[in-house]
C-alpha cells in the first residue's frame, strides 16, 4: 500500500515539475530584445554615417581641389563594392564556421547569407542586424586606407584591392578577434575593432603608400587642405557616428553601452585638446586640422578600450593618443620620408597600438570582465602586443602581395599628367568650380 501510494505521488509530480522547469528551459534558447534590436539599428545607421558621409567629407576637404571629387567617390565607392563583397562571402569567412582551420578563418557555410531568416537571432538581436552592423565596420576600414594614398591611386585598381583586402585581410583578422579565432582564445580585449579596423587600416594605408611612392611635388609644392569647412564637418560625424561604432559593440541596450559612450567622449576631447596644445607649444599655433585630427586619433584609441576602461582610463588614454599621434603624424613622417597623404597610419596605426597596449593597463575587471596592468594582471599587456603583432604581420604581409599582384597585371598608379592636372576632371569628368 506504500508502495502504491509512492507511485501515485511520484506520478503526479513528475509532470507538475516539468511544467515548473518549462521557464527555466526557455531562458537557455535566445530570444529577441526589442530594446537591444532597436539600439542596434540605431547605432548600424550611425557607424555607415562615419563613412558616408563623415569620412567623405573630412578626407575630402584634406586634399587638393583638383582631387576633392576623386576622394568622395572613393568612400562612396568602396560602400557599395564592401557591402556586396561583405554579404557573398566575407561575412561567411568573418564569422562562419571554419571548422578545422577555425582558429584561422571562418568557413563559406554563410556564403550569399545562406540560412539568414527574418527570425535568424545573433543573441538577442536579429542576425540580419548583426550582419549589417559588422557590415559598417567593414566599409569604412577600407575606406580609411584611401586617405594614406590619396591623389595617386587608379580608380580600377583601387575597386580591385578593395575587393582582395576585404576577403583575405579583414574577414579574417576579424574572424580571429570577434569570430572565434585564436586572437579571441587568447584573450585579446578588442572591444570595437583597435586591432580589426585601426591597426590593420593603418598598416595597410602604410604598405599602399610606400608601394605607390610620393606624390608628385610631394616636399616642395604647397599641398595644403582645399577646404577645411569640409573636414570639421566630416570630422563631426564621425564624432557622432563613432558612439554607434563603441557603445553599438556592446550589442546590447545596457551599462556596458553607457559606459563605452561616456568613454568615448572622454577619450576623444582629452586628444583632442592635448593635439591642439602640443601644436601650439611646438608651432605656435593652434590649428584647425590639428584639433579635429586629435579628435580622430583620441576615438581610434579608445574605440579597443571602450568596453573594457572606466572615465579615469579612458582620460590617460585621450592624453597619451593625443601625444603619440601628433609625433607620428608631424615627426615620425618627416624623419622617415613616406608620403601618407592624410596620415592614416599616424593616427589609425599608431592610436590604434595605444589604445590596444593601454587596454591592457587600464582595464578594469568590474566593467568588462578583465582587469588590466593596474589591477595585479600584467600578462594582458603582453596578450594585447601579441593581438598587435599578429594583425601587424598580417595586414603588412597580405596587402603588399595584393598590390604587387594588382600592379603587375593592372598598375596601380594614374599617369604623371592625370595627377599633375587632377583626379577629378581624368578619372571621372567633372570638376568643383
């Protein structure tokens, strides 16, 4: 009689307790967030802002008004050739499954966005919005490569480098930081792309121009900004469109965001300010350009901090990007002779390696998960120059084999008359009166 009784009892709680554990077995399968949903297409929109049409505008009143069309059309290019190389095929290296080579590179499960549904999720969030979130990223770090190359470049071969880059350097330098490569498992803290877009920008916009060589009258004619109205504004944007680039990397509607927001401000005024007076100091006046540069060069840097550093870090590493930029950009370039046009390397570069290394000193544990330098772990200074040198190599030794390739079958450089009168009225037909 026990017995039966035990059974009884024990049937009719069996399924009383899995009605219970039903809740609990749905929060293990993800679901969608409005909130983050709606925060994430708004900071999709503000990043494809920074490209077009903020670093538009801020590259293209940096050049010569004979060549001021030629670099627009570069950004507004290179968003449409990006957009459809990110959705055949690099999307699916960045963040497809590569299966044994994922350490590497992701695999072409996800080619032409195969098996991506209306209710596709990537966490909380529409895998559709994810794609076109990471698809912004992609746009403008090539975009930012021009400005190293600006004046000189043919507009056909600069379609076809655009195409190679993204597919053999930064899908998988992405894939190996965001998309569960061996950067990511060894504990790089990359939170919005100092390594992925700025280190690897800047190294490739360094590669470009010392393969193209110097501008003709490069040192001895006047090559002064056309219109620097043009660069504030476009350098506005970007500001603006830089808190969708950091706070949109949290991916989530929530304290991490506001957090990289406020860091980012932060960052980018104390750059911006400490550029202005390093200039005034040495030069004796504070110009224009070097302000909205300091800016730049302040928001590179803490673009891999932002997820990871408080307001105090995020002030330091303003200071020291500041700083550091304007001695690459103004010393570095002049003692070693290279001609980068609008100093991508001097600030995307070399303010990306700040930020990366000062990652690793300032991050705190209560806010990203990982502490840095200043709170007992000195290893992840070493973990981010590995981070560094690894994209370093890469981007270097891929983008120099890209353009020799290119150069041989198609060359890669206009004619000495087409840049002596100007990219606008030879490349494309029309002119800014």
């Amino acid at each position: 009689m026990k017995n039966s009784t035990f059974f009884r009892v024990a049937f009719a709680t069996v399924p009383l307790l899995m009605v219970m554990a039903l809740p609990a077995m749905a929060q293990d399968k993800p679901t969608l967030d409005s909130g983050d949903t709606a925060w994430m297409l708004t900071s999709t929109a503000l990043v494809l802002l920074m490209t077009i049409p903020g670093l538009a505008l801020f590259y293209g009143g940096m050049v010569r008004k004979k060549n001021v069309l030629a670099t627009v059309m570069q950004s507004f290019t290179i968003t449409c050739i990006a957009t459809l190389t990110w959705m055949i095929i690099a999307y699916s290296i960045a963040f497809g499954d590569g299966g044994s080579l994922n350490a590497y590179m992701g695999g072409l499960d996800k080619m032409f966005l195969n098996h991506v549904g209306k209710d596709t999720l990537n966490g909380t969030i529409p895998e559709s919005v994810f794609i076109t979130f990471q698809m912004t990223f992609a746009i403008i770090t090539p975009a930012l490569i021009m400005g190293a190359i600006a004046d000189r470049m043919k507009f056909s071969s600069m379609m076809v480098f655009i195409v190679a880059w993204l597919i053999f350097v930064y899908a998988p330098i992405t894939h190996w930081v965001w998309g569960g490569g061996f950067l990511g498992d060894v504990g790089v803290l990359d939170f919005a792309g100092g390594t992925v877009v700025h280190i690897n920008s800047g190294v490739a916009g360094l590669v470009a121009c010392l393969m193209l060589g110097k501008r003709k009258g490069y040192g001895t004619e006047n090559m002064a900004p056309h219109n620097l109205t043009l660069s504030v504004i476009g350098a506005s944007l970007l500001w603006v469109g830089w808190f969708g680039f950091n706070a949109g990397s949290a991916v989530a509607s929530d304290g991490a965001a506001g957090m990289a927001m406020l860091v980012t401000q932060i960052a980018a005024a104390a750059a911006a300010l400490t550029w202005m007076v390093t200039e005034w100091v040495i030069l004796r006046k504070p110009s224009i350009l070097g302000i909205i540069s300091g800016a730049v060069a302040g928001l590179v840097a803490i673009t891999p901090a932002s997820g990871y550093v408080g307001p105090m870090g995020a002030l330091w590493i303003g200071l020291a990007a500041g700083a550091a930029c304007f001695a690459a950009s103004v010393g570095l370039k002049k003692l070693l002779g290279y001609d980068d046009s609008l100093d991508v390397f001097g600030i995307h570069g070399i303010g990306g390696a700040v930020g990366a290394v000062l990652t690793g000193v300032f991050a705190v544990e209560a806010i990203g998960g990982t502490g840095g330098l200043l709170e007992g772990n000195f290893a992840q200074v070493f973990i981010q120059i590995k981070g560094i040198a690894a994209t370093v190599a890469w981007s270097a030794v891929a983008t120099f084999v890209i353009l020799l390739i290119i150069r041989m079958v198609m060359g890669l450089r206009v004619k000495e008359e087409v840049e002596v009168e100007g990219l606008d009225i030879n490349l494309h037909g029309e002119v800014v009166r």
